[in-house]
C-alpha cells in the first residue's frame, strides 16, 4: 500500500485550532453546494483547509484566503486508477498539466514502459519527477520480468523514503505458468496485487483471485464484470483513447455495484485529454449514459480511494486531503477550479516545479531496414490473421486465404488485411516479427517502445518505418521507452496484447 506522511505536533495543533474555528483556516472554500459521496446529499456549506487537509465542513469559517463557490458544486479529486504516463508520449510533468486543472489530482501510475528500457534509473526519474510535482502521482511494481529484478524494485520500495511508490504488482493470466510466479506472489502477498485478466472466467478466475489479486481494469463486457464483481473483485473500468469499455459496463455501474467500482483511462493521448477530458470526461459519458452521479462521481474518486488504500483521498470531510474540484455543471462535470493539496491550480502552480531532465534520449537503436525484411514467408495461402475489434483490447485469432508470390504472403486490400511489423527500438527489447491483421484502422499497439509498420507491400514499409525512426529519435524525450503490437515468431501468439 502507498506510505503517507507523517505530520508534526505543530501542524496538529494548528488543523486542531483552525477546525475548532479557534484560528482563521488557511482556506475557505464558502457557500458551495458539497456533494458527500457518502451520503449522496447535496448541501450549502463552507470548506476550510489547513495546509493540505481539509479541517471543516458543514459550518462557517473565515479564511486567510476565501474563494467564492457561489453557484458551483464541489466534488472530491479525482482519481486515474490505471494509466501509463509514456503512454500519454509526454513527460510527467507535461501529463500533470494537461489533467490537473481537469480535475485529476490523483494517478495510480504502471511505469512498466520506462522500467522495461532504462530499469532503476527510468523509476527513478518518474520520482523525483512526482515529488516536484503537486498531482499525486503514486508509482506501482510493475511486471519484471524476472524474480531477480522483481526483487530489486521491491527493495527499492522497501527503502525509499518516497511517498510516491506502491506495493502494486501487475500479474496477467498469460502469466499463470510462467516460471517464478509463484515466488513473485508471495513475494507481494502483504501487498495489493493489481490485476490483468481479460475474458477470465469460472474455475480459472476463481483460481486467479485465489492469490491474492483484487483489481481488474481489463474487462470489456457486462457479464464478464459481474462475475468477477460476484467473486470479490475490483473493476475499474477503462476507457482510453482506443479501448473503451464504459459503454459497455455503464450498466454495472449502480449505486449497489459503485463502491467496488472505479474509472481507468489506460491510456488517453494528448490530443484527447485536451479536447474531451480525461477522468471529468469518462464522469460526464458515464452520466450521459444514465449512470446515476452519485454512483458516476463514486467510481472517480471514494471508491477508487478505497481500492488502493488512499484513505485520505476520495471525500469532502476532515481529515481528508484538500483535492477538491469545484463544478458549474453536475451533470455535465464542467469543471471551474481546482484545488489540490490545498492549492488552487493556476499556471503559477505548474512554474514553481524544478522538474528533472528526462533520461533515455538515446535509448532508440532501431537498425536500418530494407524491403526484404518484411516478407513473410508462407508454406500455405491459408494463415492465421490478427482480428481488429474496435475499440476492445482483445483480438480475434483468425485464419484467411491471401495470395502468395515468391513463397511469401501478400497483403489483401479487399479482405482489409495488411501486413504489420514490429522493428525492435531499443537494446532490451525483442527482435522483430511480422504478420498479418486485418481491419487496422482501428488498432492500436499498447508498448510504445518499439516501432510498428503497417502497409500493403514491403517496399511501403521500407519507407514508412524510417519516417517512424526519425520521429522516434525526435520524440524521444517523450516516448523513449514504448513499443506497439508484439506478434511473436511471424503468426504465433496472435492474440498478442501484452500486460499493462
């Protein structure tokens, strides 16, 4: 669980004074209408902050410094239960930017991406990039890929004075009968074990949750999370910039079913978070797909608060942390302000961090490529092909007749099949592969820290994957650790999305 930060007999003293009105609050929030997640009521009150924490509700206070909620309704920060910042391609300190004046001021963060490329050194700048940082942003064990190294973050974890790091550790199902499994479980087994199962089901879930794991941000239907809701799991539910499943499990999400419920986004690009939002818009959708908002705004903060053990986050009420999102709109989530840890979030806000360089600027080491390292050599015009389902994380192992030329498989324009290829990036990552996929238009790669190429022929890929190595390079202050569709040996392990 994440670690919290010990106060002083003298910030005591002074919440204790500014509480009992004894002292003016170092904020006040007044005359704004609070909606209590936990008892579903509106009410006109004041919020008085001392510092970071929240010291008084439902009565009169004067503060040092007084903000006028007039009209405006205040709900808790909200909370990203599972995202990967690389995947946003920006730094940690460009994400907070883009999401905390919309309301986010939490982040459960996997930086498997980063890890798997720069290891130590890459978890390492993701801290001292969140402790300048005012959006908490809570770093979990990601999936090493050995106990070794497993066993190294663990015991960064159980060193470090950062406030930052969880006891998190993401197992997949594809994992079940990886050697060391079994070690890395008991290993966390005092910690939360975050999960990744999707389409998981009957005895197989029930052996799943017989381990320990307690989440699951990979569910993509209604009945596939009602039965892992019926077994005692956590859903949190996704909806990205590519995967998205609210649509989907808006249904499940009732005032009953919230408090084990909560929002992910896994991951959502710049472009969106800019232009929709990010966990206000996934509130606002759910709210506009008949999600009662008592049940919408529960999901984006208390209950996600209560998933990972933040138990001073996710409510308007003493003792919690001063994350608070004032709305013009309900219903429609439009945020006005925001104030987390007890700052309101301004430009100033974001100028007064000394944010560290980004390592791994020349971790990219893609190889030159030719024409000839896209053909795929075939014994048969019958081979599997890689199923596109829009907007879902899963695909569909499918088998199709293609033409052959020369021994090798060609792409199909009239079966919307094309060719995909992924070119190792850096000096960790697999070698490359290439298959077939049918329907691209839609797909997306997850790990970003290898390049991908989709085309009709190989001499289109030739060129279209020297653009993606220049842009690479140029991006790779962002993105220096991410790579797309991992295939496995040409068509094997087609159903191929990876963990995270």
């Amino acid at each position: 669980m994440f670690k919290e930060k010990p106060i002083t007999a003298s910030v005591l003293s002074q919440r204790i004074d500014q509480a009992a009105g004894r002292s003016k609050a170092d904020l006040v929030v007044k005359n704004v209408h609070l909606f209590n997640l936990a008892t579903g009521e509106t009410s006109l009150t004041d919020i008085a902050v001392c510092g970071d924490t929240i010291v008084g509700t439902y009565s009169a206070y004067s503060g040092t410094r007084e903000i006028d909620g007039r009209g405006l309704t205040a709900v808790p920060g909200f909370i990203d239960t599972h995202l990967h910042i690389e995947s946003s391609l920006v730094t940690p300190g460009e994400f907070e930017r883009g999401v905390l004046p919309r309301g986010t001021t939490t982040a459960i963060c996997d930086p498997h991406e980063i890890c798997n490329v720069l290891g130590k050194t890459g978890l390492e700048y993701f801290l001292a990039s969140a402790e300048e940082m005012f959006l908490c942003t809570c770093y979990t064990h990601g999936n090493r890929r050995s106990h070794t190294e497993c066993s190294g973050f663990t015991r960064l974890y159980q060193t470090s004075q950062s406030y930052r790091i969880g006891g998190v550790h993401e197992f997949s199902r594809r994992h079940s009968q990886r050697p060391g499994l079994h070690e890395k479980l008991v290993l966390f087994s005092a910690e939360h074990i975050d999960g990744h199962s999707p389409l998981l089901n009957g005895l197989s879930l029930n052996a799943y949750l017989s381990a320990g794991i307690s989440t699951d941000h990979e569910s993509t239907e209604y009945e596939e999370a009602r039965e892992k809701l019926a077994k005692g799991m956590h859903i949190l539910i996704r909806e990205g910039s590519i995967t998205k499943d609210l649509r989907a499990l808006a249904p499940l999400l009732s005032d009953t079913h919230s408090p084990f419920m909560s929002f992910c986004t896994d991951d959502r690009n710049p472009v969106e978070i800019n232009r929709e939002g990010h966990i206000d818009f996934m509130t606002r959708k759910a709210v506009s797909l008949g999600v009662n908002p008592l049940s919408a705004y529960r999901a984006a903060s208390w209950s996600a608060a209560k998933a990972f053990g933040l138990r001073r986050k996710g409510l308007l009420a003493p003792g919690y942390t001063a994350d608070i999102v004032l709305l013009e709109d309900i219903t429609e989530c439009r945020v006005k302000q925001v104030i987390c840890q007890g700052k309101p979030v301004a430009e100033a806000l974001f100028a007064s961090r000394k944010l560290p360089p980004p390592p791994g600027l020349t971790s990219v080491m893609m190889k030159e490529v030719v024409p000839s390292d896209f053909d795929i050599p075939v014994s048969s015009s019958d081979v599997p092909v890689i199923g596109i389902i829009p907007h879902k994380v899963i695909t569909r192992n499918e088998r199709c007749t293609i033409p052959v030329i020369n021994g090798c498989g060609q792409p199909d324009p009239t079966q919307d099949i094309m060719k995909i290829c992924v070119l190792k990036g850096t000096a960790k990552t697999e070698a490359s592969d290439a298959a077939f996929a049918g329907d691209l238009a839609s797909g997306k790669g997850h790990w970003l820290h290898q390049s991908d190429t989709i085309a009709t022929t190989s001499a289109q890929s030739e060129p279209i994957t020297k653009t993606w190595h220049s842009r690479l390079t140029a991006c790779v202050k962002y993105r220096a650790d991410m790579w797309l569709y991992r295939t496995g040996r040409y068509w094997a392990n087609l159903l191929c999305r990876s963990p995270g």
